[in-house]
C-alpha cells in the first residue's frame, strides 16, 4: 500500500513539534479528519450553491430544503473517503474484521449525519443563519461524536469495551 505509506510519512513528518501534546493516532485523525472536513464543506458548498442554486425541490409528497440536498451529496462523498483514511491510515490497530468495521462506520456515520442534519435545520429554518456559516458550525458540533465512535466503537482495538 505505497498510498497508505505516503499518506503516514506526510502527517507524520508534520507532527514532530506536537509529540509532546497529541499522541500519534489523535494528530493522525485530526489530519485526516480536517482533509475529510475541507473536502465535505467543499462539495456541500458547490452543491448548495452551484447545484441547487439555493432552492428548495418539490417532489410532490415532500419539499426538501437546499442544505439536506447539499449534505446529502456531501455525505455520498466523504463516507467512503472517511472509512477508507480511518481504517488503513488511523485506527490500523483494530482487531475488528473489516466488514464489521464498514457496518459500524455507517451506523456511526448515519448518526453524524442525522446530527449535522439536525444542526442545519436548527441554525437554518428556525435561527435564519448564514447557510455556510451554519454548515461549519454543525460540522464543528459532531467532530467530538465522530472522534469517540470511531475510536470506542467502529474501530476498537482489542481491550477496549463497547
């Protein structure tokens, strides 16, 4: 896996004057998860604003607003994206099968993404926030959900309990 040995010399030639503050794996899912995080803002802002041009769409039994089409979109890309730096660059440790791991990650996924939902919603229908503004905002607000259910749960390691 020459990609996986890049991406590790890359992060890790950046984390020497944080050895002392953030063990390897945390600096590790930081880099990966920022890309993940600039990549998932990037496409929910082009969809948001090139794609669905700002507007609703009718389907005749529901109307779903721009930023759930948006996130929707962003969620189809960044989910396999996420699985694949999770499992081959951080959590390499896991003893888990990776099968199981794929079936975690989604059900940790969905849950972010109900919650980013949920967020967007909040800031953008009942608050009228800016929508990008709103969109950083609500993915600031599951990054510490993401973090614990990947580390405790879709990627344990042998001695932790779920």
């Amino acid at each position: 896996m020459a990609i996986r040995k890049a991406i590790n010399s890359f992060i890790e030639f950046f984390y020497f004057p944080f050895l002392r503050f953030i063990p390897l794996k945390t600096f590790k899912y930081a880099a990966c998860g920022g890309s993940t995080v600039i990549i998932d803002i990037i496409v929910y802002w082009i969809c948001y604003h090139f794609i669905f041009l700002g507007n609703s769409i009718d389907l005749g039994f529901h109307v779903f607003e721009p930023h759930t089409l948006a996130q929707t979109c962003s969620f189809m890309v960044i989910f396999p994206l996420g699985f694949v730096l999770n499992k081959f660059v951080v959590f390499t440790a896991s003893d888990l099968k990776g099968r199981v791991q794929l079936f975690r990650y989604g059900l940790t996924a969905v849950g972010s993404f109900a919650l980013t939902i949920l967020f967007l919603k909040l800031f953008n229908e009942v608050f009228n926030w800016n929508e990008d503004f709103s969109k950083i905002l609500a993915t600031a607000l599951v990054i510490a959900y993401s973090y614990l259910s990947q580390q405790y749960f879709t990627f344990r390691e042998k001695g932790e309990t779920d």
